[in-house]
C-alpha cells in the first residue's frame, strides 16, 4: 500500500489492507451519532464504529497517537453520551486516553434545545495512545505576563500543602506551552468549506504537527474534505485518506491537487 493515497471505499474494507503498526498517527473526525446525512451515504452506529476502533489499534504503530474529533447528537433536549461510550471504547481495546481536550468555537454553530439548556460552543478532541507515547512537539504561543519569580504551594495527596520545589525560578519572558482547550472558528466561508462537518485546516495543522514528524504516515478513515491529508502533504508528512462518499473524493482531489500534490485515486467500488 503507497503512503501518500486517497482510497475511495468503506474504511473498514480498506484498513484491512494496511499492515499492523504502519501508521503514525490518526487525526480524524467520525459522524457525530446522526446528525448530518453526508450525501445519503450514513450508516453510523455502534456497529460500525466499535469495529473501526478495533482496526485504527492495530495499524497504529506502537507510540502512535488518534486524534479523535467528536461530538454528541442532542435528543429530547439532552445529549446522547455517544462520545464518551466512544472514549472508553477505545480504552477497551487497548489505547490510553492521554488527553481530553477541547476544540472551543467562537460562536454557537451547533443544534439543539436551547429553550432547556446553554447553547454548546465545543466539540471534544479525544487524544489516544498505543502504548508509551512516541512524540510530542508542544506549540508555544501562549502569552504570559513577562519575567517573573515562581512561588506558591502544591496540595499533596493527604490534603497537605508543600512548598514548590521550584520557588524562586524566574520565567522568561517568551510564550509559554498551550494549554489543551483550542479556541478557533469553523470553516464557515463559502470559498473554504467544501463538507457540512468540516473542522479548519488550522486545527488539523496543530495537531499534525503536535503529535507527529517529518516523514510520518498520517491516517484519516473518515476524510470528508481532505483537510487532513491537505496539511499532513504542506508538513511534510505522508497520508492515507479513505472516503465512502465519491463526491467528496473529487473534491479532496481538486484540493490536493490545488495544493501541487498529484494524488492516486484507487477505488474498492470499481
């Protein structure tokens, strides 16, 4: 199998050609329960995803990461929990949830009862290991407030507090790691949204190049769009995509090959 493909398929069918441990990371975003059609081609549930998981532990190589995107539906006014049953899940076949972070939105694009509850301006970024983690690339652009001294305590586990070992140490004055809740606008424009479930190329950038390197295989089993494979190819890093809908297969195509990449196209339909 090519490192660097689109796959026009069911991505369960095309995982079974990918050799165990071959990929380095997954950076994805499944349906989210039923919430949006996908040209009439969704068939989401347990059924699926269950057995999807089971095949991203084995084609990620040991140390590897899965990026997670997701979110609930909201019925009857509530929230179906799909993510969290997805989360633990994933701790059940074997990966450790490492991080749970937070993907927040400037504004509410979401649908839902706001007459019985506050209007949900998030989507959870589920971060998962296979085994001891391989690579972290931390971006530091948080602002802080300038040189300045350590001080304070640290409870410990009896209820206690210690003194920081650390007093006394000066800060720098340069931006300081981020933290894991990640304010940024969806793709809204016309001109940069090309599927209803997009998430922004900054987010996919950010992520790439957090957990991953130069040369590194990046899988996204459920590409829509291509945004994945679009910055996993401008950073250096190989990819595969697969994509049931044929229609968004041309349209990762157009993108890919706008961004000067030639791209091979196999389909498991044909």
């Amino acid at each position: 199998m090519s490192d660097s493909i689109v796959y026009h398929g069911d991505c369960l069918g095309v995982m079974k050609g990918i050799a165990d441990g071959r990929v380095d990371m997954v950076l994805t975003s499944p349906p989210y329960d039923n919430l949006r059609m996908y040209n009439g081609s969704l068939e989401w549930g347990e059924h699926v995803w269950k057995p999807v998981v089971k095949e991203l532990f084995r084609v990620v190589k040991d140390g590897g990461v899965v990026v997670w995107v997701v979110n609930d539906a909201t019925t009857d006014g509530s929230e179906t929990g799909t993510s969290f049953r997805q989360a633990l899940h994933f701790m059940d076949v074997g990966f450790k949830l490492h991080d749970t972070m937070i993907w927040e939105k400037p504004t509410f694009t979401a649908t839902g009862a706001l007459r019985v509850r506050y209007a949900q301006v998030f989507e959870y970024m589920f971060v998962f290991v296979k085994g001891k983690l391989a690579t972290f690339n931390p971006i530091k652009d948080r602002e802080t407030r300038g040189p300045r001294n350590k001080h304070g305590t640290v409870r410990q586990a009896d209820g206690t507090m210690k003194r920081q070992s650390s007093i006394g140490k000066v800060y720098s004055d340069e931006d300081a790691q981020r933290f894991n809740v990640w304010k940024m606008s969806s793709e809204a424009s016309n001109t940069n949204r090309f599927h209803p479930a997009q998430f922004p190329e900054t987010l996919a950038h950010d992520h790439i190049i957090s957990w991953s390197n130069v040369g590194d295989v990046v899988l996204d089993p459920f590409a829509g769009a291509g945004t994945t494979g679009k910055m996993a190819m401008k950073l250096g890093r190989k990819y595969i995509l697969i994509e049931k809908d044929a229609e968004y297969v041309e349209i990762i195509r157009r993108r890919l090959h706008a961004a000067s990449l030639e791209v091979e196209t196999r389909s498991l339909y044909e």
